[in-house]
C-alpha cells in the first residue's frame, strides 16, 4: 500500500496553529523578479553529462525493451485516450533507466521507481488543489531519506511513500492537454515544497514532465524556478537518459543534497545525525545532532533558514548551527556578528562559513540576470534557551525581554550603530536556567541588520523587512510613503518590542499556556498580522489613543496578567505613543527636505528613552516579585525545569555589564501607583518601592529630561480612562491562515 504524507513526520497544527502572520519578504528584488525564468535550448543537453558516459548510453539503448533502435523512438503511443497507456510507458522507461543507472555498491542506498497511479489514498488533491501524489516517483533510501509515519501504526508497512522519501517525481500528460509553463510550474511546486519541508538539508529540487514525445525539466531552487524548452525524447534520447539518472543518483550531492548533513538509519528512520562544519578553531569538525529546531516555510524562495542544535563531542558543549540562503547583494550575517561578539543579550557566533556554494551555479547561465542570486552560509553561535514565547512564568518573560532590549542598547550605542529592524518572537530567546542579569534574554538573527557607517548613516524605513505583526506603524507606512518614508530608527525597534510584548499578553496566560485563538485577545493581534501592511496599519492604530480598542486591550491584560502588568502594559504604550508624537511632529508629517537631522532633539534623548522604557520593566518585575509571598515555581527568577523539551541550553553568561539606567524621577511615583492599584484590587500592599536619595515631592518638581507631552496628549489619555468601562465588542474568530505557529 502507497500512502502519500502532505506532511511526513508533522502534523498540520504544528504549522498552522499559532502563527503570527507572514515573514514578510526580505528583498524587493524577489518581487521583481519573474515566477520562473526558461532555460536556453542548450542548457538541458549539456546537465549531467559526466554522470554517464557516451558509450554507456549506446550500450542501454541497443539492449532496451522500451527503446527501438530501428525506429529511434521510445516505446510510448503516439497518440493516448486512455490515460494509463501512456503512464504505464513512461514508467517502464523510467524504470529501467534507473535500474541501470542508479544503483549503489552502498548498504541501504536504493532507487527505486513507483507508479502511484492506482495506489490508494494517492488520487485525492493537496493543498494547492493538484493530485495529492505525483503519478510517478523514486523511492529513495539512504543516509538523508526515511520513511514516514505509517498510517496504521498497528499494521506499518515498508512500502509506505512520503515527501522524506523521494528523490525526484515526474507529471505525465497527453499532447493534447499539454498545460502552459506556469501551470506546469505551479503543479510541479506544489510538490517540490513539501520535499523542501521535509528534507532539511534539500538544496535544490528537479523533476520532470512528460508527453508521448517531449519531456521538460522544472528545477525549484531557494531563488525560485526554472523550466527549460520541450525536450524531443526520440531525437534526443542520451539527454532523456542523463537526465533521469542525474534526478534519480545515488550520489546525494548530484542529486541536490547537502551531505555535510547526514542521518543513521535504523528500520527506515532517522535515529541520528551528524553536521561537519567549521568548529571554533578553524578546523573541520563533525557535531552529533541534537535537534533540528522546527522553522515554519511556506514559500521556496527565500532564506530557507534551518537551524540544528549540536553538541561538540569532546567537550560536550552545545552549538547551534544556522544554515541560510542570503542574496548576494546584502553583507553576511558573520560580519555583523563578529561586531557585536560579546554583548551581553546579543547571540555570540563561534565559527562561520560565508560562501557554502551559490543559485547561480545551479541555474542556466543565460538566466543569470533573469532572477535574485542567493548564498548560501552557515554560521555556528553559542546555545541558548527556547524562543521568548516558551517562558513559563511572568519574572522570566519580563526579565527576557528587558534584558534583550538592555542587548538591543548596546547594538545602537555609538561605537556599534546598528539597528536589528526584525523584533519578533522568534528572534528573542530565554536564557538559560539561572542566566545574570543582562543575559535572561538574547536578541538573535541579525540577517535584516543594518550598521550605519560613514558612507550609508542611515536607511529607510520598509514595510518589506521584517515581521508584519511586529513592524512599527511608521514602517508600515512606508508602504504608500514609499521614497519619501522616514528613516527606520531604534524608536521603531522599541515599539516592535512593545508589540511583542502585547502579543504575549494577549495571546497566552501568565503560565506560558496559549489562549483559545477564537478568545477577544488573540482575535485582536491576529489583526496586526495582514498581509497588506495598510490593513495591518489601520488595525494596529486602534492599539493606541482613547479608542474602546486600546480601553479593550488593557482591561484584557489586566484581567488576564493582573494588575503589574497591565500597568506595564499601559506605560509602554503611551511611552511608544508619545514618541511617535513627537517624531511626526519635528518631521511634519513627512520627511524634511530643508533641515538636514529633523530627529536629532529628539535622538539626543537616546539614553534617556532607554533608561525609562528598562525602568518599566525592572519595576514590573520587582512588583510581581513583591506581590507573591511565597512564589510558586514559574514565577521564580530562574525558571524550572519543565516538560517541555528545550530548543537550546545556554552557555555560562558573561560578565560584561549593561549600561545602569539613571534613576528616573517619575519611578518612585509609579511604584506607589502600582502599589495603590494592588491595594484597589485586594491585592498585597508590600510592594518594593525603589530608593532614592531625594524625596519624593522633590523628585516630582524636578524638571523632567524627556521630551514634553502636549497638552492634546493629556486629553487622549484622560478621555481614555473615561472609556476603561466601555463594553468591549464581541470577539472576532479569525481564518486559520493567521494563526502563529510555535516551535514545540
């Protein structure tokens, strides 16, 4: 029996569930770029041909059933109405092919060719609206392919196919119903994804289409597609034969394999694996796999990242090895991290390796121009805990995210200069169990990083960089601002850092646990994650002011987090509110042609816009320590250990120390506050309220070091308070496409 996984190995709720809208794309020129380019006539002809000899293809073809060498034609029909005439001929040419040409001296290296035409289970469509199995197919065992989860646990069979087990796949259609190229590439996709999707180290993918007399080569690549012309299979029958054997190899690297990368079989599954790579030293190593982190993709082209979590096998310490496909006009990433190599909160990189091999090798030469060339890279970094979303207490996520927006200070000090522009939930991770101060939260992936130097100081906003549901509203502007957007800022990657945290209140519970997706909360962030970033503007803008919106946002948060953290909640968002005032205020509404650092009065308040937003933070998470007499567990410091299985372990934290905040003269005001609103609720008076040397009344008459609010700011906040018990309006379920999908 033949079983076709859409997913082999994973269930659908693992990508769908939970997913924060899409990665939106990292480089206009993708976009610009054509869906697939077509190959020279030539090019097909000349692929392959190391791989068989001349003589070799002589040699089959004199002693082939399907072949006649009389009539210099493949034994297929030249015209079919019944389709499985023509199946059943070109499955016999291909399988003999293989059977000559792809074989292996190698134990448990196989080819072998299946026809899915009448399987069971294989008939039915995918998700893109194909047959849910390509009607011919290589089985294919070896150190990166295993076969999937039987359907029947209770009746497993050896025979069950899945997208982790084939090595290529071929489409057979009648002349007469011959589809146009885009639909031959778009049915060819939908099946070259989930290979993709489910072999990690898969770096390029080629299939074949037939008719009774032409067959074309689609090739999918992290830069997009390709086709060639129609091939004549009867006048050209060595470029048919190089052809399969070249998809079919036994040879992984021919193939389209990395096999730096490799598996240990046993009983058909992966039971472990090894990553050769650059080790600290500069020496080539092997790294036993621990795991690979899951990452979900939904598209070929693009940076494809794969990460696998290491352990160095003298010395027993763990890395992570990050393998990605970045264009070849941007900067690598290892330059970058070398920079900012021992911050604390900032990822540290051990070893890389920038130019791993490039697209355009892969691709035709007469296309070169035709599409975005790609390299790939891999960059080995220090192991830390599981992404920001997996905390499993309040101290912990707090402590997280202030420590990574401590790390984030330090990237945009004046000796670095460098913004991240990509905040998001997969890009902070946990520290480790009993991580410093400074360190209980890392900032990673510096791919979307820009450093300002002499030559390029600043860069302008783009709604194309980054995650939709945590992009800033000024950079979502940029969408219809287009050239005249303002420069992306750390005040953008600040508000980013608030919609994190918004995020997380609204969509999961003081435990760690999600939230319904259906619930008020959930419903509301799934807004920010449109794909259109005007409609995603619009939805984020009811977040802010003195809406029934933002009056629903905090009563969610209070009434899910207490009140600590809908107080958080509520600074940080008149805090990102207020500046985003004042920018739009010294820009006008748009950039100033006429005055050269329209910014710099409010840029020169740098340090003061972090020391506050760090002191809303390290209040919180003195009041939700205070407020616990006896904590339970996941509220402690230093989280422990849970059942779930940790993504990362982190190393020993360093000793270097983040920049100490200046006391602000509001702190002791709004630990008081916050004391006064825990006594309102029935909470807990004994809330530590921060020294100071000065008195309080003498603190408040000091002349504030920020920015001033106006006075229409004021207003909006106090018509806000008025509208706290406004009725919130009925929750929104939103289409599943939306959902975020967490790395269990």
């Amino acid at each position: 029996m033949f079983s076709i996984y859409p997913m082999a190995g994973h269930s659908s709720d693992f990508w769908d569930e939970r997913r924060p809208g899409p990665r939106v794309a990292q480089n206009q020129v993708d976009s610009q770029c054509p869906s697939f380019t077509t190959t020279s006539d030539a090019y097909p002809h000349e692929l392959f041909k190391d791989v068989i000899n001349p003589h070799e293809v002589e040699t089959f073809l004199h002693g082939a059933d399907c072949y006649s060498v009389p009539q210099g034609r493949w034994t297929t029909p030249n015209t079919s109405s019944v389709p499985e005439v023509l199946v059943n001929s070109i499955f016999n040419i291909i399988r003999s092919i293989v059977g000559r040409f792809a074989n292996s001296k190698e134990p448990g290296v196989e080819r072998e060719v299946v026809n899915t035409f009448y399987a069971p289970g294989c008939s039915g469509t995918n998700a893109w609206g194909y047959r849910a199995s390509p009607t011919l197919l290589v089985r294919a065992t070896g150190p990166s392919f295993e076969r999937p989860p039987p359907s029947n646990p209770q009746e497993p069979s050896p025979y069950e196919l899945g997208f982790s087990n084939m090595s290529t796949y071929f489409s057979i259609k009648p002349e007469s119903e011959s589809p146009s190229d885009k639909e031959i590439v778009d049915e060819m996709e939908s099946y070259a994804r989930q290979i993709f999707r489910d072999q990690p180290n898969r770096i390029h993918v080629r299939s074949l289409t037939f008719t009774e007399n032409h067959a074309r080569l689609v090739h999918f690549d992290r830069a997009g597609s390709q086709i060639t012309p129609p091939i004549d299979i009867h006048k050209y029958p060595g470029t048919l034969i190089r052809l399969i054997a070249g998809l079919s190899s036994t040879n992984e690297r021919i193939m389209g394999l990395d096999d730096s990368v490799q598996w240990t079989i046993i009983d058909g599954r992966k039971a472990s694996g090894s990553v050769a790579t650059t080790s600290p030293s500069g020496e080539l190593k092997t790294y036993p796999i621990v795991e690979r982190i899951p990452m979900a993709r939904d598209s070929i082209r693009g940076r494809a990242t794969t990460c696998w979590r290491v352990q160095d096998p003298e010395t027993g310490e763990e890395y992570v090895v990050k393998d990605s496909w970045r264009p070849s006009d941007r900067s690598p990433e290892s330059e970058l991290l070398e920079v900012v190599k021992g911050i604390p909160g900032v990822v540290e990189m051990v070893s890389f390796e920038s130019c791993r091999g490039e697209v355009k090798d892969m691709r035709c030469p007469t296309t070169t121009r035709q599409y975005h060339n790609r390299i790939a890279t891999r960059i080995t970094t220090k192991s830390y805990g599981p992404p920001i979303y997996r905390f499993t207490s309040v101290v912990q996520l707090l402590s997280a995210i202030r420590d990574a927006i401590g790390g984030h200070q330090r990237l945009v000090g004046d000796d670095i200069r460098m913004l991240h522009r990509d905040i998001s939930h997969n890009n902070i991770l946990l520290g480790k169990d009993g991580a410093e101060k400074g360190s209980r939260g890392v900032l990673i992936d510096l791919d979307m990083a820009f450093r300002a130097l002499d030559a390029s100081s600043k860069v302008t906003a783009d709604q194309d960089i980054g995650t939709r549901l945590f992009q800033s509203l000024s950079v979502l502007r940029s969408a219809y601002l287009k050239k005249r957007s303002p420069a992306h800022d750390y005040l953008d990657d600040l508000e980013s850092f608030f919609y994190l945290l918004a995020y997380i209140f609204l969509s999961y519970r003081p435990d760690g646990t999600p939230l319904p997706s259906g619930d008020e909360g959930p419903s509301m962030v799934w807004g920010w994650a449109e794909e259109s970033a005007s409609a995603a503007l619009a939805k984020k803008r009811l977040l802010f002011g003195a809406g029934p919106g933002a009056s629903r946002a905090l009563r969610l948060v209070e009434d899910t987090w207490g009140p600590v953290c809908g107080m958080l909640f509520d600074e940080l968002r008149w805090w990102v509110f207020e500046k985003r005032d004042e920018k739009d205020e010294l820009l006008g509404g748009f950039p100033s042609e006429s005055v050269a650092n329209p910014l710099e009065p409010l840029y020169s308040h740098r340090a003061g816009h972090y020391a506050e937003v760090l002191s809303f933070f390290d209040e919180a998470i003195e009041a939700v320590q205070g407020s616990a007499p006896t904590p339970a567990p996941m509220h402690s410091d230093a989280p422990p250990t849970s059942s779930r299985t940790p993504l990362f372990d982190t190393l020993q934290p360093r000793t270097h120390s983040l920049p100490t905040p200046p006391t602000a003269p509001t702190q002791c005001r709004r630990s008081t506050r916050i004391r006064d609103l825990l006594q309102a609720k029935g909470g807990p008076s004994s809330i530590p309220i921060r020294s100071s040397k000065a008195p309080i009344l003498h603190q408040l008459e000091q002349p504030n070091t920020q920015l001033r609010r106006s006075t229409r700011l004021q207003k909006r906040r106090l018509e806000e308070e008025e509208q706290l018990e406004a009725p919130p309006p009925k929750a929104k379920r939103i289409k599943k496409g939306l959902r975020v999908t967490t790395r269990a």
